[in-house]
C-alpha cells in the first residue's frame, strides 16, 4: 500500500517536475509576451495612441465635412443648378481625396504597429533562445500552435521576467526606427 501511495505522489507531483528536467520542447505565449512586458506594453500604447489620434482626426474631418454638405444642401435650394453643380462635384472631390488621404494613413500605422511589433519579436528571440539552451531545449513552440502541454514546460513567465530585465521599455531606442 505504501508503494501505491508513494507512486501516486510521484505522478502528481514529482513526474511534472521531471518531466521539465528531461523535456527538450518548451511552450511560450508569445502574445503574452508583447502583452505583458514593459516593452510590448510601450508599443501597444504607442500604437493604440496613433490609432486614437487618427480616429479623433477622421471625426473632426467627417463633422466638418457634414456641415459644409449641410450648408450645401441649403444652397442647392437658392441657387441655379448652373451654379451649383460645380460646388457640388468640387465637394465630391474633395471628399474622395480626403478618404484616401486617410485610408492611407491608416495603412501606415498599421504598418509601423506591424514593424514594431516585428521588431519586438526580432528582439526578444535571442532572449528566448538563451533561456531555451539555459533549460536544455531543443524547441520552442508558440502555445498557439499547440493542443496540450504540461504548464512545467511553459516558458512565459520566466521570459516576461528576463526581457524586462534585459530590454526594459525599449520603446525609445526602438519604436524611432519606424517613425
């Protein structure tokens, strides 16, 4: 009976610790990473920022577009169609051009969130890869892509700790080069 017990101790206790000890294939989350260290927390505020001003930028836009078709509207009324067809194809114009300045512009915060974000992940793979040789492994495989794992080969929380240490905010040195 003592032999079962001690076996059952040992599967639910001591074999996951083992099994981190002999494991050559670690998991990471690597949207954690972005999200929870200081460094991925400063490109997500950098990026949510941009995204807000833009947002906040295309509001202002689209009221001053609606009152200047509001007081359009009202000319259309007083005024020959002569007259006013050109003021109106002018105000589709513009408002064509304004749509794709902005479209643009979202295209390029997208692309620079993606260039840091890239850059952040291009960082901290050398982190990764030291923390990975520290334990022995082999591999490392993003939890995305995984359907089960025992927690004791889950290496995020020991590499949140080592980029912060490491790398700290690294938003200035870093996010400048997407400007």
């Amino acid at each position: 009976m003592k032999r079962f017990g001690l076996v059952i101790f040992f599967v639910i206790f001591a074999a996951p610790l083992l099994a981190a000890e002999k494991s050559f294939i670690f998991t990471v989350d690597l949207n954690k990473l972005l999200r929870a260290t200081d460094f991925g927390k400063n490109i997500i505020s950098v990026n949510n920022a941009e995204r807000i001003s833009l947002q906040n930028e295309n509001e202002k836009l689209k009221e001053d577009l609606l009152i200047e078709e509001k007081e359009l509207s009202e000319l259309r009324q007083i005024l020959p169609v002569s007259e006013f067809r050109p003021k109106a194809v002018e105000f589709d114009k513009r408002v064509s051009i304004i749509r794709s300045e902005q479209g643009r512009k979202e295209q390029m915060v997208i692309a620079k969130a993606r260039k840091a974000e890239a850059n952040f992940f291009k960082q901290i793979y050398p982190l990764l890869y030291e923390l990975l040789s520290d334990r022995g492994g082999l591999l490392l495989i993003d939890q995305r892509n995984v359907v089960l794992w025992d927690s004791s080969v889950d290496l995020t929380d020991e590499s949140i700790d080592l980029i912060n240490q490491v790398l700290g905010n690294g938003i200035q040195e870093n996010i400048s080069k997407f400007e």
